[in-house]
C-alpha cells in the first residue's frame, strides 16, 4: 500500500494535514527578514495561548528531546536534586538528562497503569525534602497514563520546588495552564498534538519563572536559553537559524487550532480517547491505564492472549492502518493507538473497525461490529 494511502494512528509523528504539508513547499526566505520575523513572533505569541503563559517561549530545531534537554537545563545545574515521577518509559529520559547535567534524579515509580495525585506527591516531598526540582510527564507515551498537573503544581508550589513537566503527549489535545496552575517550564515537540512533521522542539516558561531564570545555569553552545531568549523577540537577534519551513507549517497548524478553539479541541479529544477505551473494553480488551490517569491523546492497550505484536501490526498495516507497539518493559505486551492532533472521528471508526477485523483474523474471538457499534453509540451521543 503506498504510504500516502496509510493512516497513521501512531502517538507521535501523527497525521498532518495537507494544507500544513503544503506550506513546507513554500519557497524558504531568509530567516532575519521582516517576513518571517512577523511569522515567528505569531507562532511564538500563539504557541504562549496553548501553553497558557505569558512568559517566555522558545522554538528551536530539533525533536522533543532537544526541547527536554533545553528545559532541564533551565532548573538543573550541578548537584541538582530532581525528583522524576515515573510513569513510563520517558521518566528515564527525564532521569538521564539530569544526570548528564551532573545533578542526582531520584525516581518515584507510579503501579503501573497509574499517575500521581497531589496526597501522593505531597507524602513522597515529605521523604525527599532536600530535592529542588519536581520532573514528570503529563501523558507518558509508553503507558498512556496521565497526570494531574494542575493538582501536582500546587503541591511542588506549596513546598516552594520548580516543577518541569513533559507535554510532548498532550500539548494541543489537553488543557495546559501553566500560569493558572504554577508549572514552571513545559516542553513538546511539533510531531505529535500539534499536527506538524518532526523536526521543532518548544520550551515554554512560566511568566513568574521568566522573571527569575538564573540565565548562567547549565548553558551549552546549542542550548543557550540567553541567546535563544533573544532570538525569539526578533529572528533579527540572529543566533542559530530557525528551521524556516518548518515554521511556516507550525503557523499553519496553531491557526487551525486556534480556529478550531482550544476548548472545542480538548473535547474532541476526550471523545475520541473515551470511543477508543470504550471499542477497546467492549472487545474483552485490558487498558493500561487506570481510571482517572488515562489520557486523552492515546491509549495503551494489553495485546489479547495468543495475539502477537508482529502479526497485529502486520494485519493492521494491511487494512491501511499502522498502530505503534510497547516500549521498554511493555514491548510485545501492548498495542497503542494515537488520537491526537488531526485525528478526527472518522479515522477513529476506520481504525476500530480495522482492528475487529485483524483481531478475528489472528484467531481472537470478537464479534465483527461489537466495537464499532459502541463507537458509534459514543460519538452519537455527543451528537456527532
Ligand atoms: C512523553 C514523551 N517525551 C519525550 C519524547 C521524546 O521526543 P522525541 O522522540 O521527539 O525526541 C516522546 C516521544 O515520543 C514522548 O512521547
């Protein structure tokens, strides 16, 4: 099947609309002219809505990782103590990045399938009161779970700690405030809800910590948040050249999204995440994640006895639909479907209709429409 023909339901690159594609082929121009200062400046200011700050911003090439790096170097100098909360597989990325700024990461596991609550998060400072740093992921990738931000920055506030929290699962498809809520430093990449190719990581601040970025602490050539800082004012403030092209796909996006409206986004979102659990759990399916941690964006899945990830793959990619398997301890264990960004309902049905057909196909006794039909009864009800 050719690749245009695939629908992508991975969570992370996701499904990027042709008109963003279509500014990628516009001519490139150079990066410190009037024109793409004027289109920077509104993705930066735009991109400040989705992460609700007012603070500072800052889009540089790279994947998500290059935007981790960036925001731990924000809070982590040597001897730093971050304590990660670990949901998932990215918590390690987290611990690794801290250590390879020379600070000590202390890991808090969630059971699996579960996130922290702010009681939780509270007793785990009281153990580790000498920590400075609070790092988790809103949504780990791997495991789909998610947590409460909002209730995990009031604890990191109340003890006075920065907390840095991982978006790349969950920026454009979930509600972020990070003024509102006191998270310090967020961060994404451009591949996942935000609906544009890879190749841009962003770093957002919050406006109290803006005001109070020691702008000495870990800086590396690339890396430079002083430098960055200024270049985000004015591409003129050249330091490193933005990845044009790419920008201009990102413009395209956030005007979607915003046009869309960010409350309309986070509900599509909701119904697609609770149709894709609920198709799941009609076919005799476990979730990974628990109620009241399952994420909006995408949803792990335990794969059914006697299934294995290779043919299921296989099987899904045949009908036009690719799926992504389990990373790090959950491989060969889970499946996971992407619902985020330009997914929209109807790719929703095509996928859970695939995936009866795969699963019959590999010997898993499902009745063909059971899932699709609860589907349909969900987005029916929210009168889609
Ligand atoms: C939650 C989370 N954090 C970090 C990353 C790393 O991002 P990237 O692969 O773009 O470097 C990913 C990638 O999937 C992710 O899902």
């Amino acid at each position: 099947m050719p690749h245009g023909k695939i629908l992508l339901m991975t969570p992370g690159p996701t499904l990027v609309d042709s008109e963003v594609l279509l500014e990628l082929a516009r001519a490139t121009i150079n990066h410190v002219s009037d024109e793409f200062d004027s289109i920077h400046l509104g993705v930066v200011n735009n991109l400040k809505k989705i992460f609700g700050t007012s603070g500072d911003l800052i889009v540089l090439p790279g994947s998500g990782t290059s935007a981790m790096e960036l925001a731990l170097r924000s809070v982590v100098k040597r001897g730093s103590k971050v304590l990660v909360l670990k949901t998932g597989y990215f918590a390690g990325y987290l611990a690794d990045g801290v250590r390879y700024l020379e600070g000590s990461p202390e890991i808090v596991e969630s059971e699996l399938g579960k996130g922290f609550d702010g009681n939780l998060l509270d007793r785990i400072i009281e153990k580790h009161r000498d920590v400075d740093v609070i790092a988790f992921q809103h949504v780990d990738t791997s495991t789909s779970v998610a947590n409460p931000v909002s209730e995990l920055a009031k604890v990191e506030g109340d003890w006075g700690l920065r907390a840095v929290v991982d978006g790349v699962a969950s920026i454009g498809g979930m509600e972020m405030e990070m003024d509102k809520w006191g998270v310090d430093v967020c961060f994404t990449g451009s591949q996942k809800a935000l609906g544009v190719p890879p190749g841009l990581g962003i770093v957002a601040f919050g406006s109290r910590f803006s005001q109070e970025l020691d702008e000495s602490s870990s800086l590396s050539l690339y890396f430079n948040i002083p430098k960055l800082r200024r270049e985000m004012q004015s591409t003129k403030n050249y330091y490193i050249t933005p990845a044009v092209n790419l920008v201009y796909g990102l413009a395209k996006s956030i005007n979607n999204i915003l046009e869309e409206g960010l409350e309309n986004r986070y509900k599509r979102h909701r119904i697609m995440a609770e149709a894709v659990r609920g198709a799941a759990e009609k076919t005799g399916l476990k979730l990974v994640a628990k109620e009241g941690f399952q994420a909006d964006t995408v949803t792990a899945i335990y794969l059914p006895e006697g299934v294995i990830w290779p043919d299921l793959y296989r099987s899904m990619k045949a009908k036009g639909v690719e799926i992504a398997g389990g990373l790090g301890e959950l491989k060969g264990k889970i499946f996971r479907i992407g619902h985020m960004g330009q997914v929209g309902y109807n790719e929703i049905i095509a996928t859970i209709a695939a995936l009866e057909r795969s699963l019959r196909e590999l010997g898993y006794p499902t009745e063909l429409g059971t899932a699709i039909s609860h589907v349909q009864q969900i987005l029916a009800g929210y009168g889609n």
